[in-house]
C-alpha cells in the first residue's frame, strides 16, 4: 500500500484517474442518457463583429425532458437549419444539460476540459517534482 500511494508513482496514477473521471461522464450520457427530438428553433448570434471579434452563431434546440420544455445551444460549427429535427441525448437525473447526438457535439466540451485539467495538473506536479541535481565532472576530478 506505501507504494501504491508513493510520491513516484503519483503522476500517472492521477493521470489514468481523471482520464476516467471523464470517460465515465460521457460513456454514462451515452449509454444510459435518454435520448429524444429537438428542434433547432432559432441560432443565437453574439454580435461580436469585426475582425478582431467575429460574430459567432449558436443553434438554440428546444427538447421535452420529464414533461418540460426545455433548450440549449448548440456548438458554434453545426451545420443544422432553423426547423430541423436533431436527435437530442440528455441525464434522466439532470435533464438540463443536454447535447445533440453526436460524436463531436457531446465530446468536445468534455476533451476541451480535461486537456485543460491535465496542463493544471502537470504544472501543480512539476512544481511540486524535485530536479535531480548532479555534479558533472569537469577537469581533475577523474570522471
């Protein structure tokens, strides 16, 4: 047990441990999600605007979930019309977050965030990792 929990083995412990933190999220909105229709009924534009801040077009989709009409917006880079019918997969314990189904709609967010959870983890773990300090040998010294 005091190895399992060494400071050594630490990192890619914790590595494989949020790997799968995040693997189950989505393999549980998968496989155990309910799924159901939704209609893309309008796309919500944040009027950035110019060059430097273009404007950005989300699909807002509307679904029923536990007898409630519920939405949520899209990725930025759907491809869908206003009145098209998307298949749309949702947590029966937490209806209101929602995604359309499929790969790229349910898995971006998700894989966007763990990058960023691993790149916090490797800066805490180098931190906190001591250099290994050695002397070289230079002249005289016989090395």
């Amino acid at each position: 047990m005091g190895n399992f929990l060494g400071i050594k083995n630490i990192f890619p412990k914790v590595f494989v441990g949020i790997t799968a933190l995040f693997l189950i999220d989505i393999l549980l909105l998968v496989v155990i999600g309910k799924e159901t229709d939704g209609v893309v009924v309008e796309y919500y534009d944040n009027n950035g605007g110019g060059f430097q801040y273009p404007s950005i077009k989300y699909p807002i989709v509307e679904y029923i979930a536990n007898g409630k009409i519920r939405s949520f917006h899209g990725n930025w880079d759907s491809v869908f019309s206003q009145g098209d019918t998307v298949k749309v997969v949702y947590r029966p314990w937490w209806p209101y977050r929602a995604s359309i189904k499929s790969f790229w709609q349910i898995t971006r967010k998700p894989l966007m965030q763990l990058a960023l959870v691993y790149l916090v983890w490797y800066m805490v773990y180098s931190s906190f990792n001591p250099t290994v300090n050695r002397k070289r040998g230079g002249r005289g010294t016989g090395l």
